[in-house]
C-alpha cells in the first residue's frame, strides 16, 4: 500500500492497473515467470510428495498443488518478512492467494490441469533430430541448384561457341 501511495504522490496519478484493478507494478508477471524452480518445470523434474529426494534438491512443486502458473503477485520478487522468503523458497507451493475466486477454487493441493509445460530435456532428442534434418535438407537443396547451375553454365558456354564457330571472342 505504500508503494502506491509514494507513486501517486510522486507521478500526481494512480498507477496502471490490472484486469482486476490491482496494480501492474506487483500483478504484472505471473510467479512462475520469475521462480527459481522454473527451470525444473520446463525440464519435467518434480517433487512427487512431500519431503522425497527431488523436494531436497528444489524441483518445481507444480505436481504438488502450486498455483504459480496462474497466479499473478511479486512474491518471488517482494518476499515476505522483510526479503527474508516466500512460500515456494520455504519448500511450500504457490496457493494462488491474490488470485480472483481464492477461496472458492478447493483444495490448496489440487495440481492445476491445464497448464502445458515444455519438458525441455524429454524433446531435446526430437528437437535435434528435426534441426538435423532441416539443415540435412537444406545442404541437399544447395547441392542440388549448385549442380543445375554450373550445368546450365556449362552448356551456355558450349552454345556460345558454336554459335562463334568455336572462337572465344
């Protein structure tokens, strides 16, 4: 609340607001966007329940009911406590609390299903294999026209002499 009212008093105007009128300087970015867990949601690696090897090495949460992808907040910028933490870095998910409908959505621990994740390890193969055939494909086509072209050279050359009764002029 201070924050808007330092910007107010500073720029003589509210400040630009979101779809739900809070804001956009704290509910522009979602907290997945800038969650340190981030990089594991695009490779896939999650923590499957409380506690198990892959919640000890900070693997994204998603799986365990984090409403990071659809929540909008700077919790992961802000912090609570003076900077000292926010949920996720505690080992605990996004609830979605500033979100519309909070408390009307059910369980904190119900995993959202429609977000689409990217799994960068798990395509990584296939995303190498289609690079490696596009650039395969384009070297063929370039071979291909850079024989046509000195054929056809080739061949102009031929006409242009006979046509001189054989002189290079």
């Amino acid at each position: 609340m201070t924050a808007v009212v330092t910007y107010m008093l500073t720029f003589d105007r509210i400040p630009e607001l979101d779809r739900q009128g809070r804001p956009k300087m704290f509910y522009s970015q979602r907290i997945h966007d800038k969650c340190y867990r981030r990089p594991h949601f695009d490779a896939g690696q999650f923590v499957e329940t409380w506690d198990d090897e892959s919640a000890r090495k900070g693997y994204c949460l998603y799986k365990m009911g984090c409403k990071g992808p659809t929540t909008y907040n700077a919790c992961s910028t802000v912090r609570w406590n003076d900077g000292v933490s926010f949920p996720i870095q505690a080992g605990h998910g996004c609830i979605g609390c500033s979100e519309d409908g909070f408390w009307d959505k059910g369980s904190w621990y119900a995993r959202l299903t429609d977000i689409k994740q990217f799994g960068v390890e798990s395509n990584a193969d296939k995303v190498g294999g289609t690079a490696a055939a596009i650039v395969g494909a384009a070297t063929a086509a370039h071979m291909a026209a850079s024989v046509v072209k000195r054929i056809r050279s080739g061949n102009g050359n031929k006409e242009n002499q006979s046509q001189n009764g054989g002189d290079n002029v």
